[in-house]
C-alpha cells in the first residue's frame, strides 16, 4: 500500500498529529498542504488532516486571525486545506480517503470539525472516507497550543488502524 498523509497546521499540533499517523502507516508520504502534490497517481490512500477553524476548515480569513493571534506566525501558507481538495475535479478512482482534525476538547456541537468538512468534499469528489472521521483534541494554556496528552499515540493508532484495514487479505 502506498499512503499520502497531507495536513494542514497553524500551530505545529496538527502536524504533529500528521507525523504520528503516518508513523502508524509506516509507508506515508508526508506533506504539509502547501507543498502538497496536485497528481495522486499511485497512492492507494490519501489522509488529510486540518485545524478546526469556526466550526470547520480554515479560511484564508481564519488563517489570517490565526497568523495575527502568533508571536511566531502560522506554519500553513496558502493554499489551505480547503481550497487544495477544491482543486481537483477528479481522485484517482481506487484511492480510499481518510480524514482527521485537531480541535478543542468540546462537544463537536460546540466546536465544529475541520474532519467533517473535508469528509463532504471528498464525498463530493466521489470518494467518501474509508474509516470514521478522527478528532485529536488540543489545548491552549495562555498563547500556547499542545495536543493534549496520549493524543500521539492515539493518533499513531489510529495509522496503524487504517493501515490493518487496508492489508489484502491472505488467500
């Protein structure tokens, strides 16, 4: 199998995230959005993961806020997680998909879910995800945001897990 993990971070908790999950798929492609492939060609799965920003994916105005709230900026430049799976009319056709976010430790009624909002427009290019939608929660303790603890390795699991339901099954 070959994976292609792309994520989306303002803070680096994200990313993090994103490099504990492809640990857990031992054969991942990395990207940050930005620097992102636009051809998919090859990849069996394809893992997005972003930011919860105003109940969703970022906007380049939630970016915007994001940078001005930083003493030491964002990491993500443009494009966005959002405008990047705008961008393609058409996925590889056997490619499964997967999403997570980071967000707050609130009901998701509160928070909203940047999983959630990717899982639509993967849907809408026909490919809805493979597994449950992951949220790996972080907190903000004065200007800093950390994931909080055992997020990691659950989230390295949770690698791993799509990695298991994607092993062809011993004849």
């Amino acid at each position: 199998m070959r994976a292609i993990v792309v994520y989306e971070s303002m803070f680096g908790t994200t990313e993090e995230v994103a490099r504990a999950v492809a640990d857990g798929l031992d054969c991942a492609d990395l990207f940050p959005v930005d620097g992102a492939p636009r051809k998919l060609d090859g990849y069996d799965l394809l893992v997005v993961g972003a930011p919860t920003h105003a109940h969703g994916l970022s906007r380049r105005s939630t970016r915007k806020a994001a940078a001005a709230q930083s003493t030491e900026g964002t990491r993500t430049r443009e494009p966005g997680m959002r405008e990047w799976l705008g961008g393609f009319g058409v996925l590889p056709p056997a490619m499964d998909t997967a999403v997570f976010d980071t967000r707050l430790g609130k009901p998701r009624w509160l928070t909203g879910s940047a999983a959630h909002s990717a899982a639509k427009l993967l849907r809408g290019l026909g490919h809805p995800p493979a597994a449950p939608e992951a949220s790996f929660v972080v907190e903000v303790e004065g200007d800093e945001t950390k994931l909080a603890s055992g997020e990691a390795e659950r989230a390295r699991a949770w690698g791993a897990g799509l990695r298991s339901r994607r092993q062809p099954i011993p004849e």
